[in-house]
C-alpha cells in the first residue's frame, strides 16, 4: 500500500480561509477585531522565527497583531506586569508567551499568570483541567491541528485504537485527552513503553511526538494505520541540512493508509490553530457565535 498524503499546509490554508472570513464578518456585525499579543523574551534565533510567522499570518487573516519583544535578561516582575497589562487589555483576545524561556524565569508561574480566557496555547492550568473533563477549553494548537487533520480524513474516529508515543504537556497528554474526547481507545505510550513495537502495531491511528528523528520504522505500523508525525527534526544526510519527522517516512509510507509529510504536515496547521483559538477567544469574550469546525 501506498499511503495517502495528508497535506498539512493545503489544509492549513483553508483554516486561515475559514478565520479570515469569520474575522471579516465579526469585524462587519460587532466591530470587533481579534487581537493577538505575543511576547518573546530573548533572541532565540528558531523562536524569533516563529514569531515572525505568527505575526504575520495574523495579519493575513485581518486580526490585530502586538509583538511584545523583551530582553534576555528581563525580570519576572517585569514579565508578569506585561502580561497584567495585556490581560487587561479588551483589545487584546490571545496572549502566547513564546517558549522556551531564558532559565531565570519560572515557566509555569508565567503561564498561569494569563487570563485563562486568553490563554490561546492551552497551557493555562485551567485550561489543562478543562480538557482533562471533558469541558470547553482553550485547547493546545498542535494537538488541535492534528484532531482537525484525523477528523477531516476519517470523519468519525470513534472506536479507533489510537497509539500517542511521547507523554509532553505540549503535545502528548493534551492529544491524548482530544483523542478520548472523540472516542478513540487511547494508549499514552514513551520511552519507558514495554514492548513499544508492538503497541504500535495495535493502532489505527499513530500519532508520534518524541523529538526523536525518524524514531518509527515502516515495520511497526499496522497496514492502513493513518499516522501523524509531530515531530520537526534537523539533522545533517549527505552532507546536507534535512528537516524529519519522528517517523521514518520512506518505510512508514509504504505501509500506512495515510500519512503527514515532514515538512508541510502538522506544522503549517499549528499556527493555523492559533489563529483559530485567537477567533474562538476573541467570539467568547464578547457574547458572538462561535464558528463551527476551528475548535474541539
Ligand atoms: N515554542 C515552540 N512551540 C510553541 C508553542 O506552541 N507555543 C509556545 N508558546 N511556545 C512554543
């Protein structure tokens, strides 16, 4: 079998589509326009790419952008009375502090200091809590882009067996939550995992999300399992600088019904999914219909 590629950026393109119309027709009906702050601390030269991209793409979609571009050695003090600020702020709907932070500062204290209500990333506390019961939540970007992409190739994937490698805040445990939330029979596996091999093999749906490149060989997947690869891995081949995911494409591909590339799979759609939290955020804050499908 040779499996169906699921293109991560065309779909993240029809995302960014459904916000911008949604943010034309929010601005037209109440003259709100969706605002989103991101606060980087430091010159991280990956996270000042990201940045970037975020403010951009937000723009494109017609939303208000603030970038908050703070020193490395800036205090917490100082951190937390920005984001005191911009929780304050009507105008400003999502806050993302980019991550990861200079060691100073405490990571968790700084994200639990944003409005849960703005807290577009899903890291909030409460917002994991949410999730955790089954309630309406800020939901994380990448695990949310990666539900999008499952349930617009399955449609329902309730019963399914879904297999998650890597257990992260981030990614792992967040996916794992959105996949019960759809009914998926879920195994949270990681490094620990006995037997990994064959719990793989188990699965209808893999998603791998070590930071370990090319970690899933083609002989670990069950024929016709759909598999999602999270992971962004630079490494050097052939004397060339190469981006890969945690599975290994080549074999993966032959076996599986359907796969995302590395790049152009899960990537694209994790600022597509900010935008979408940015919307969502903006619609409850102010009493607005929420738009269906950018959401869990
Ligand atoms: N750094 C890498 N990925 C992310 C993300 O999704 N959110 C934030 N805040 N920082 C990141």
């Amino acid at each position: 079998m040779t499996a169906t590629v699921i293109d991560g950026k065309a779909f993240a393109a029809t995302v960014r589509e459904n916000v911008a119309a949604h943010v034309t027709r929010i601005k037209d009906e109440s003259g709100v326009t969706p605002g989103l702050a991101v606060v980087l601390v430091g010159e991280d030269p990956a996270s000042q790419v990201y940045v970037r991209s975020k403010g951009k793409q937000t723009v494109e979609v017609g939303m208000k952008s603030v970038e908050h571009k703070l020193d490395v050695d800036t205090s917490e003090a100082d951190l937390l009375a920005l984001i005191d600020q911009l929780n304050n702020d009507e105008s400003i709907h999502g806050i993302l502090v980019q991550l990861p932070l200079p060691a100073h500062l405490n990571e968790d204290l700084v994200i639990n200091s944003i409005d849960p209500a703005k807290d577009v990333d899903g890291f909030h506390i409460s917002n994991v809590g949410l999730l955790g019961t089954g309630q309406k939540a800020m939901v994380p970007c990448t695990p949310l882009g990666c539900l999008m992409m499952l349930r617009d190739h399955h449609g329902s994937l309730s019963g399914m067996n879904a297999v998650v490698i890597g257990r992260s805040n981030i990614v792992g445990k967040p996916m794992a939550n959105l996949l019960l939330g759809d009914s998926c029979t879920v195994t949270i596996a990681h490094s620990r995992t006995k037997d990994l091999p064959d719990v793989v093999r188990a699965a209808d749906i893999v998603v791998a999300a070590v930071g370990r490149p090319e970690m899933v060989p083609g002989d670990w997947i069950r024929e016709g399992a759909t598999v999602i690869d999270v992971g962004i891995n630079r490494i050097e081949r052939d004397g060339k600088n190469k981006l890969v995911g945690d599975v290994d494409y080549v074999s993966c591909s032959e076996v599986a019904g359907a796969i995302t590339p590395v790049p152009g799979g899960v990537g694209p759609m994790t600022i597509a999914c900010l935008l979408a939290n940015t919307l969502t955020a903006c619609c409850r804050a102010n009493n607005l219909v929420e738009p269906e499908g950018l959401t869990a």
